[in-house]
C-alpha cells in the first residue's frame, strides 16, 4: 500500500480546472486508502513517483514555469493537456504510465511513447456539498453564464443572444485569473433578471453549475463541470474542448459564432439531454487507472530519505517566483481584454459609421421623395389651373 500520492500540477495559477483536478485527484486517492500532498512546481527536491497532472502541461519548451513539469524519472503522466506543437518529450518513456484527455493528445504522445493511453479528467468524478446560490429559490430554472474576452472575439451580438434566454440568468466567474467577473459586469446585458456570483471556490462552482438548467460557458472545465452533472451546455469554442468533447460525441455543443449559439440555445431550452452513461463510462476508465496509481506507488519502495522536505511543501516556497509568474498571466489577460474591447469598439465605430452613412442616404433619398412630391404637386396645380381656366371661358362664352 502506498504511504502518500504526490501530486504535481499547476497549483500556483488562480485557475479553477487546475485546482479542482488537484481536489478530485486527492478525493479519489482518499477513496483507495491513499493519502495525498500537492507538490510545489518550484521545488527541485526528486520525488519519485510523482502524479503529475492533469491540466495544459505538455507544452513546447522553453516556457520557465511550464518546463518545471517536466520531470524525469519513474512518474505518472495524468491525463494531461498536450500541445500538438509540444517538443522534446522522450523523457515520458521513463514514466510508469501515461496519459492525456483527447484522442488528439494522446496522437501526439504517441510520437514519443507508444502505449500512451487516453483518459478522462479527473474533475469528472469531483464531488462536491451544495452551495446556495444567493437570489435564487429553491427550484427556479436558472441559467448559468460564463463569458471571457474570447467569446466576444468569436459572437457578434453576443449579449442580445444572453439577453433573449427567458430565465433568471447566473453569471458565474469562473476563470478568475481572467478577470472574468468585471469583464462580464462592463458588457451591456439585461441585469434586471440577473444574480451575478462573487469569485466562488472549486468546489462551490461545481455545485453551481450543477443546479443550472443550462450553462452557456467558455471553459473546459466549466464544461466538464455541467457535463459531468448532466447539466445540458454550450461551450463557446476552444481548441482543447472540442478535442475532449469530440472523443464524446458532443462536438456539437461548441459553438464559434452567433449563429450557432443561438440555435443550440434554442435546443438547450427545448430539448432532453442525457450524458448518464458517458460520465459513468468515463468515472470507469478513471476509477481503473487510478487503482493502477495506486498499485505503482505501493510498489515504490521508499525509505528515511524519501519523507517529504520542507523545501518541497506548497506552503514554504517562496514567493518571488509565483508572484512573476501571477503578474504574467495578469498582463497577459488584460493585453488580451483590451484587445478584445478595443476590438469591439472599432466594430461599435464601424457600425456607427455606417448608421450615419445610412442616415444620409435616407436623408437624400427623402428630399428626391420630396422634391419629385413638390414637382409633381406642382404639375398638378398647373394642369388644374389651366383646367379650370379653360372651363371658365367655355361658361364666359355660354
């Protein structure tokens, strides 16, 4: 029997996936009899075996903090994110298993290691107490909502499309490191109807989601989150989510553009959706593949020198590095917000610019209206006049 799982994963971002599957990964070991500890990615200490993932980790090199899950040595590779473009990973065939959450990824790591294996996420079997949504009563159909700055890029008319759905609608910040709370408070909705949520822990949002109607949603783990509770969703297109949904017949639930939205809203209001078999096929394959964790780390013979430092401890690394990594994904997501509303305010000029142009046009089509009316008016009088001149002189002549 194992005496702990180590688990590595990106617990240094304020992203919800990442931690849920760190949370799901630790419930489903305690479940097996198997204690748990998350590692942190700056530690240099060896750990062997690690459980490292799940989560977008398998990436090109070269990435400072993305090259610190790239460990050597008798580990588990846990349903990983991978790039296609992901290079240099002949380090995985040191590894006692592998594997990714796509058919698409395990393609890739199949260039490196020919038994890798597919494998859902974790968060699909996460569990979670009911939260009490606040402004919501018991029972009231209720949609969720969760936008971020890519879906406005994709959807024109994105907000009279949210606006229409007739139903109390949730908005639920979800990617945090994405500012997505202010991000959809500054878009025009109908907030009449609406209860906007405050930046909710893992497991809370998972209860969230799961007494939704429908969501409309913008992240894979959100989505994994209504999937896995058999919340019917659309999911505002992602690379990485339509690989995963795909492998689940679901690829029809991401939507691109406005039109594909509003017709599978449509769908989401009208018709029954059942994902029961799915989800309990993927929890199999999820339940089996963590026994085997559990069977490769019982037979890792450990001794004194492999008790944990405290120089790996999540809690006793020091901040510098986490804080440089935080104020670059905060860059980042507001380069790609401003970039996003400075987009959508060019489109808002252009379709100013163009209501003007149109004005004009009605303008002077309405003074040639006008002026032909006068004309025509005015051939009229005259004919009229010459009429009525030409029957007073018959009368006069009478």
């Amino acid at each position: 029997m194992a005496e702990q799982a180590r688990l590595l994963y990106d617990s240094i971002s304020p992203n919800t996936g990442d931690i849920a599957i760190g949370i799901a990964s630790q419930q489903i070991f305690d479940k097996l009899g198997v204690s748990s500890s998350i590692v942190d990615p700056f530690s240099d200490a060896p750990r062997a075996p690690l459980v490292i993932g799940g989560g977008e980790l398998i990436r090109e090199t070269g990435d400072p903090f993305y090259d610190r899950f790239r460990r050597r040595g008798r580990h588990i590779l846990n349903a990983a994110g991978v790039w296609t473009t992901a290079t240099d990973l002949d380090y995985l065939n040191e590894y006692e298993f592998v594997s990714a959450r796509s058919s698409r990824e395990v393609e890739v790591l199949h260039r490196y290691v020919k038994d890798a294996e597919l494998l859902p996420c974790a968060t699909t079997a996460l569990e979670s107490p009911r939260f009490e949504i606040p402004g919501v009563e018991e029972s009231e159909p209720v949609v969720g909502i969760h936008l971020v700055p890519h879906a406005l890029r994709l959807i024109d008319r994105l907000a009279p499309i949210i606006n229409a759905i007739p139903h109390k609608k949730v908005f639920i910040p979800f990617t945090h490191y994405n500012g997505d709370r202010s991000f959809m408070t500054s878009l025009p909705f109908d907030w009449s109807n609406s209860v906007v949520l405050d930046e909710l822990q893992p497991l809370e949002l998972h209860s969230v989601i799961g007494q939704m109607k429908y969501v409309v949603v913008s992240s894979l783990h959100a989505s994994i989150f209504a999937y896995s509770q058999n919340v019917p969703f659309a999911s505002v297109y992602q690379k990485k989510a339509h690989y995963y949904f795909d492998d689940r017949q679901l690829a029809d639930h991401m939507v691109s553009n406005e039109s594909q939205l509003a017709t599978l809203i449509e769908r989401l209001e009208h018709e029954e959706f059942d994902f029961t078999e799915r989800v309990a096929e993927d929890r199999v394959k999820i339940s089996s593949a963590f026994e085997k964790y559990r069977d490769i780390l019982g037979a890792s013979h450990t001794d004194a020198s492999d008790a944990d430092d405290p120089a790996d401890s999540l809690a006793e690394t020091g901040s510098h590095p986490k804080d440089r990594i935080l104020l670059q994904q905060a860059q980042q997501v507001l380069g790609d917000r401003d970039l996003v509303l400075a987009f959508s305010e060019h489109r808002l000029d252009d379709a100013r610019r163009t209501i003007e142009i149109l004005e004009d046009e009605v303008r002077t089509r309405q003074a040639e209206i006008d002026l032909f009316e006068n004309s025509r008016t005015r051939r009229i009088q005259r004919r009229y006049a010459r009429f009525r001149a030409t029957l007073t002189k018959l009368f006069v002549r009478s």
